[in-house]
C-alpha cells in the first residue's frame, strides 16, 4: 500500500464514495424549554453540583411539533470557572399525544466573566458560549422509534429563564 492510501480505498474514489467521508447534519428540531430557577447543591467531588427543574416549552421538529412537559430537569455540574457538564432529562409529548424521553448531555463553556454571569443567571452574548450537545431519544410510536436508531448533534444557547436548542440528525 502506498503512503497516504486507505486499504480497500483505491486512489480513483472520489470524496463522495469514500465510506468514511464526514458526516453531513439535516436540521431536526427547534426547542425552546422554560426552567425554573436552580437548586444548588454545592460543592462536591468533581466540581459545583446544580440542578435546574424543567417547566415546560415547545419543540418544533421535521414531522411533528410537541410540548416540552414539565417535570424534568437539567444535572448540572460547574466544573470549573470556563466549563459546566449538562445533563437534561426530560418528556416531550406531540400534538398526536406521543411522548418521547430526552437525555441530553452538553459541554457549555466560556470566558470565565462571561460563565460567572451565566450562573448568576445573567443575560449574555450567546456568540460568547459555547454550547455543544448530543441529544438522544426514547419513543414507543412505531412512527418515531428510528430516533433510537440515529446520532443526534445540538446547539444551544442560555437565556435567564429558558433555554433554546437547536438538534441536527447526523447522516
């Protein structure tokens, strides 16, 4: 094999037969999910330990449109002074009466002025944070059970009282 061939990839392929190319991401769903204000927990072995209750929202996906119900939360866990780990769980319920469970885990991280603020529950520019997510999905309707069976990639963005995403499916 040559350097820089792949094996069981001949030089001749193009870009669009290689198996391996990136993925491309095909826009999902928009939410917008209200919260309540946190719980802190305090400090604990890995960090500032927080919890945000959920209170409701919406969600506008491809197919179907749902409400966010409340009752489910975001684990929220201040590593440092730039970076917190998220955790959300929560139940979407569409207009056709579906629920679908949601376990979202996230990377927020900032300057650390810019989190300060965020944790203060502050309003700030979003271009400032970033704000990463891999959403996955749980769903009994056979019309919605392939969510189970795809990746899922997010943006997000922090507001005083709710949070705003946006989810991509990873072709």
């Amino acid at each position: 094999m040559e350097a820089g061939e792949i094996e069981g990839l001949s030089k001749e392929m193009t870009l669009d037969d290689d198996p391996l190319q990136p993925p491309a991401l095909d826009r999902f769903a928009d939410l917008t999910v209200q919260v309540a204000a946190p719980i802190e927990v305090g400090a604990v072995g890995h960090g500032s330990r927080r919890v945000i209750p959920i209170l409701g929202g919406t969600c506008i996906a491809r197919d179907w449109t749902a409400r966010v119900l409340p009752g489910g939360a975001d684990f929220q866990l201040i590593v440092n002074e730039r970076m917190a780990r998220l955790e959300a769980r929560y139940v979407l319920e569409t207009d056709a009466g579906d629920r679908i469970f949601v376990a979202n885990d996230a990377v927020r991280s900032a300057a650390p002025e810019v989190m300060a603020r965020l944790i203060r529950g502050e309003p700030v520019d979003p271009m400032a944070v970033y704000f990463r997510c891999v959403p996955r999905f749980e769903a009994s309707a056979a019309s919605l059970a392939w969510m189970m069976e795809r990746v899922f990639l997010g943006t997000g963005l922090r507001r005083p009282n709710e949070v705003v995403m946006r989810f991509f499916e990873v072709r």
